[in-house]
C-alpha cells in the first residue's frame, strides 16, 4: 500500500513516544491521526506539522470509536499511572469495532505477572488482552527512557552532579523517546513480518550507571557522580518530592526488578527497523545540556 494512502491513529499524541511516532510517520508520507486530550498549543504544534488533530479518551470508548474511524493502523500508549487495563481493552474494542488493522502497542521492558510493581503487573496483563482480542498486535518492550534523566525527580540532582538511582549493579541500554518515535512509524507503516512479535527496543549501548555517570560528565563538561541508595531510601524522597503515588508504587518494585536484571540486554532492533541507530547517553545529553545544566528550563 502507498504511503500516501495509508492513514495511522496515534494516541498520547502529544507525549513523548506519541510526538516522535507523529513526526517520524509524517516524514514516511503517511496520514496521521493524532489524539489528543485537548486542543491546545501541543496539538496545535502537531496540526502546524501536518496531522489531523481528534480529541478522545483512552478511558471513554465512545470517544475512541470516531476517531479510529478510516484508519488502517493505531499506536497504543499509556502513561506510568493507573486504569491501564481498562485503556487497552476500550482500543481493543474500538479497533475491531472499526476494523483497525493492526496496533503497535507500547509495553515496557519489565513486564512481568510476578512483579510487586502495580504497573510492571498491569503491563503483562495489558498485553495479555491484547493477544486475546484476536486483533493484529505488535507489542514493544523498550528499556528505560533516555528522557528519564529529565524528569523532576532526577533532573535537580543531575543539575548538582549526581546520577542518583538505587540500581547497585543493573544495567540497561538507556533509549530515547525520538527513536522510539521512529521504530512506531515504521511498523505502522509496513507491520508484515512483525505481527504477533514483542520486539525490546534498546539504546546502542548497555551499562551500568557508573558507566553512564562517565559519559554524562564527559558530554556536559562537569563531574557527574552516581549514587546508589537503598530502594526503600529513594521510595521516601519521591513521596517527599510529591511524585504520583502510583508512580512511587510503581519504582519501588521496578528498581528492584532493575537490580536483578530485569532491564538487562541490548539490541539493534531499533536500526533494523529504521536503518539508523539510536543515539548515545552522550549524544542526548550534549542535545539537552542546557537544560540538564540548568542553563534553561
């Protein structure tokens, strides 16, 4: 099928994975849906770049079934907090009430029945449903995001010389939302081969966090130091910092997970895919040094 006459739903469109997925699909020609919670200057920017914006609710069914409407294939994403069961089996019945062809879904790399994390457990069962449905289904596993260094619990002491993660000796192949983005389009672009697969997607390179901490000052120019703490220890100041109860739930058995391996392995499937790799620690942090050097934001 052309790729000028294929048309993709895209869900948190306006998220990290959701943003990269609608640039990397519009540059691949494609038509791209975009849902969205709400019309505001994130939508407006993805309208401005060439997608049609749709407002929708992953929770609200009847708002999913209009917007998948005419599409041939969607991308399902669910942000760290709760009801994501509940998500997927509203895209999952929408999509065959519509006759979707084929969804990518966005797992996690530590999926896992057994985890005494609330979302690693949702996950598997989330992608359980999925398979049930009889529904054409890609799942991705990607390891943790590269954006993670960003976030409002890491990013201040970052911002201080510290890579501060109770991970003792795990590793992992950190992966940035921008490749991620690009890995989607393409399977909703050509899925044949890869239906019925759960492809990890990956950094280019796996390390632990002294390693990472290396690079990071090595890109920024300054000493970074990584610090490990106890789980329970690092639980406590996220709840202190006022980060979302599921989210605190949720890390509190991932990095336990974390520690034994869990998020462990590298891959290229993200070059395969794409033909180009995905970038380095380094290279996101030279990307972002201003605002992990709090010289913005």
């Amino acid at each position: 099928m052309p790729a000028d006459t294929k048309t993709v739903l895209i869900s948190g469109a306006t998220g990290d994975t959701g943003r990269a997925a609608v640039r990397a699909s519009l540059a691949l020609g494609m038509n791209v849906r975009a849902l969205v919670h709400r019309v505001d200057e994130r939508s407006d920017a993805l309208a401005e770049s060439g997608a049609e914006i749709v407002t929708g609710d992953l929770l609200d069914i009847n708002t999913l079934r209009p917007a998948m409407e005419g599409t041939e294939a969607a991308y399902l994403v669910w942000p760290v907090q709760p009801h994501l069961i509940h998500a997927t089996v509203n895209f999952a019945q929408a999509a065959k009430e519509t006759g979707v062809g084929t969804l990518i879904n966005l797992s996690q790399r530590s999926a896992d029945r057994e985890s005494t994390s609330d979302s690693c457990r949702d996950t598997f069962i989330a992608e359980e449903v999925l398979n049930w449905s009889g529904l054409d289904v890609i799942h991705l596993r990607p390891t943790y995001f590269l954006e993670w260094l960003l976030y409002p619990w890491q990013l201040p002491y970052l911002r201080q010389g510290i890579l501060r993660m109770p991970v003792g000796k795990g590793r992992h192949s950190p992966v940035a939302a921008d490749d991620q983005g690009r890995a989607i389009a393409a399977l909703l672009l050509r899925p044949e081969g890869h239906i019925g697969t759960t492809i990890p997607l990956s950094g280019p390179v796996e390390m632990d966090h002294e390693q990472m901490a290396a690079e990071l000052s090595e890109a920024l120019g300054r000493p970074i130091v990584f610090q490990d703490l106890p789980v329970a220890e690092y639980v406590d100041s996220l709840k202190e910092m006022g980060v979302p109860p599921y989210i605190v739930q949720h890390l509190g058995g991932a990095m336990v997970d974390y520690q034994n391996g869990h998020m462990s392995g590298a891959d290229d499937n993200i070059e395969r895919l794409t033909g180009r790799r995905p970038m380095t620690v380094g290279e996101f942090a030279r990307a972002h040094a201003d605002l992990l050097n709090g010289v913005s934001g």
